[in-house]
C-alpha cells in the first residue's frame, strides 16, 4: 500500500489515517485511526473530538479518489448528511474509517462514510466533495 504521505496532502497533527487497508479506486477506501491520548487531549470526557471522527472519514475519500485523475486538483468538504453519533471513542480505541463513493460526476462526489469499532458502528455520515481542477 502506499504511503499515505503520498496520497493526501494532510501533515502532522491534521493527519487523521495510520493505515490504508483497503483502496478499490474511485469507489472504496478502508484504513485505521488508533486513537491516542493526543487524539483526546482537550475534550472534557476524554474522547475524541467528534467533529474529527467526522475529518478522519473524509480524509478517507482522499484514498479512494487519488488515482481517480483528481490528484492535481483540491477537493473541498462541501456538505455533511444524515450524521449520527451512535458512542464515544476513547484513547487505546482503533477506529476502522470506510468510505464509499456513491456519486462520482464532474466536480462533484457523494460519499457514505462510516467509522467502526470492533464492527460497532460509532458514526456513519452522507459526505458531499467538490473538487477544483488545477490542470
């Protein structure tokens, strides 16, 4: 698999993605978040910050669209749909980060991500990209 260094622009501390596990290109991408005290620093609970479960899961779409022909362009988070928290994660967690493209047209992307642990799904969330081409 490639580096993810390689595939998203994203650096230290915005970097969201340990491992991709799983790419089928322009459709699918699957990869890991292990969930460190970091992660969790600030919040009052303990937990990761749900608006970054949200951030680690579009990042996701950077791998599954990557050798799609949209490397050269920037791709922005439009729009979030139908997102639902359904537990809280804490610091030693491994979050499991799936997305799959459902509308892949022109500029514009819709994606169902989902973040998982141990198969509990934690959130799932409708997702809609718009890219800006710089070729």
């Amino acid at each position: 698999m490639k580096d993810i260094r390689s595939i998203l622009p994203h650096r230290f501390p915005f970097l969201l993605i340990d491992k991709i596990t799983e790419v089928e290109e322009g459709k699918r991408a699957v990869g890991v978040k292990l969930i460190s005290q970091k992660d969790c620093a600030g919040s009052p609970n303990g937990t990761m910050p749900r608006g970054l479960i949200l951030e680690a899961i579009a990042q996701m779409s950077g791998a599954a669209l990557h050798s799609d022909g949209r490397s050269a362009g920037l791709g922005m988070l439009a729009g979030i749909d139908n997102c639902r928290f359904y537990q809280d994660v804490f610091a030693g967690e491994r979050l499991t980060l799936t997305i799959d493209i459902t509308r892949n047209k022109g500029t514009i992307v819709k994606a169902r991500g989902t973040a998982a642990i141990d198969s509990r799904s934690i959130c799932e969330a409708d997702l809609l990209f718009a890219f800006q081409s710089f070729t």
